[in-house]
C-alpha cells in the first residue's frame, strides 16, 4: 500500500478583514486531498480559486479556521514556529516568481549554503552538498561566485529548485514555478522536477492555471474553482475527459500547436460561453 505523506481534510482558509466587526473573508470552504510519497498532486485553477492559499495553508502561512493538514500522520495545522522550523527539513517550497524569490546581494553558493547552516551542517559538509546540488540542476560549479542577476529566468528557477533540494525534503509546495518562464523553458524545468521526482522520491504539491503543464507533472489531479474542489482523480481522467463545466472550460483554454485543432477548440469555448449565457438567461 502506498503511504500517504500529507493529506489535507475539510480545510477552512479566512482571511480578517480590516475594520472592526467585519466578518473573515472565507477562500476555502472546507478542502480535502491528500499526496501519496513519491507522487505529485497537481492544483489548477484560475486566478482568485484558492490554489496558492492552499499552499500557503500546507506551509502554515495562513490562518486555517478549521479542518486538519497532516504531514507524515502529524496533524500540523497548528504546528508551533519551533516546530515549523523543524518541519523545514522535510517541508520546502518553490515560488513563482525566480526573479524575487532568491536574494539579489548573494552568491549563489550563499544561497544554497543557507539553509545547511540553519541546520548546523559544517563548512567542508556544506561546500560538498552546494556542488552536488548545483550538478542536480544541470548549473556550472563556477556558479556559486555568481549573483542571481548573471542567470537567466530558467537558471534562476533552477538555483531555487536547488535551494529547494538542499534538505533533503519529502515534499516540495511548487507554487507555480513555471509560469514566468518561456515556454520552452517551462518545458526543460519541468522535466528536472519529473527527473528528480524519478531520482528521489520527493514529493510535489505542484500548483499551475495551466491544465497542460499539470496534465505534463501529475498523477493526481484536484481542480479548484472559487475554493472548492469540483473535480479530483487520476490526471489522464481530469485532463483529458474532464466531467466538470469548469474543468471542461479550462481545458478548451489550453493552447494548441496545431492551428485548425486550436480554431476547434476556439469554437468549442464560444458553443460553451453562448451555452452558459442560455441557461442564466432561462
């Protein structure tokens, strides 16, 4: 039987809202998934469904109103800033954005040695691991004298999958980490996550509006729409025959190389739309 590694059940996300006496404004409406080891649950949707407050959720970066997020059989939806720490050893992220998500005044061998150092790993251990990491991500030893503005998008986006990778972790939160990239990179970076996935066994929770990038990345599949989950199973199934309207509409947005299938798939969208516009018109 294959183990579970996190598993999220009737998750509540509300945010305060300024002012005094005004209710929470509530983004998940009681969310349940789980990631099995070695696997990758893709989360899709569009902007404002959720997905991200999900993986801030899971990395206990915002306030969980009720429901668990249990990592390893821990319930850890109210883990303590000690604990949290701990839980960095095994618990990582990569962000969207390369460009902000690694620290423009250091090297990248600082970048890499930061969080050894956290964890009281010694020079000689930590010089070691900074080369064996900068190999796993196809970057030049001579990297490490380097600062991130010397890198392109998709060498930065790798230095942050290293940075990611230093601990050794179980589970990464990839919080669309392909999206400001170009599509050519986008399809490089993400054959170093399936690589590595292959390699190591990590796990990724793997975020994306994109259906295609998620169809490419997952096996399991969860489609948030206005925070709630209205479709979830094998990603073959979701993304290629989805059930849901919603998914359905996600999947006719979905560029395609051939012009006449996209032209198709166009007035596919628009047969959707006018649909739609019918029955709120009855």
């Amino acid at each position: 039987m294959t183990e579970t590694i996190l598993e999220v059940n009737d998750l509540v996300v509300a945010y305060p809202r300024p002012g005094i006496g005004k209710a929470p404004i509530e983004i998940l409406h009681g969310v349940s998934a789980k990631i099995e080891a070695g696997k990758t649950l893709g989360v899709v949707g569009e902007s404002g469904s959720g997905k991200t407050t999900l993986g801030r959720a899971i990395l206990g970066l915002a306030p969980i109103v009720s429901g668990t997020v249990s990592f390893d059989g821990e319930d850890i939806s109210t883990a303590s800033r000690k604990r949290r720490a701990a839980l960095a050893k095994d618990l990582q992220v990569v962000f969207q954005d390369p460009f902000t998500s690694l620290n423009p005044a250091m090297e990248v061998g600082q970048i890499l040695s930061e969080p050894l150092q956290i964890q009281r790993l010694g020079a000689k251990e930590s010089r070691a691991r900074v080369a064996e990491l900068l190999d796993r991500v196809g970057l030049p030893s001579q990297a490490v004298t380097r600062l991130p503005r010397e890198f392109s998008g998709g060498q930065r986006q790798r230095i942050a999958i290293a940075r990611a990778l230093a601990l050794r972790p179980r589970l990464i939160v990839c919080d669309e980490p392909v999206s400001a990239l170009d599509l050519t990179t986008q399809a490089r970076v993400l054959d170093l996550f399936l690589e590595i996935q292959q390699d190591l066994g990590v796990s990724y929770l793997f975020i994306s509006h994109d259906l295609d990038v998620i169809r490419h990345i997952s096996h399991e599949v969860a489609v948030l729409y206005r925070g709630d989950i209205v479709e979830q199973g094998p990603a073959g199934q979701v993304t290629e025959a989805p059930q849901h309207p919603y998914t359905q509409k996600l999947l006719l947005a979905s560029p395609l190389a051939d012009p006449d299938q996209q032209a198709e798939r166009r007035a596919l969208r628009a047969q959707m739309a006018r649909d739609s516009g019918a029955g709120v018109a009855k």
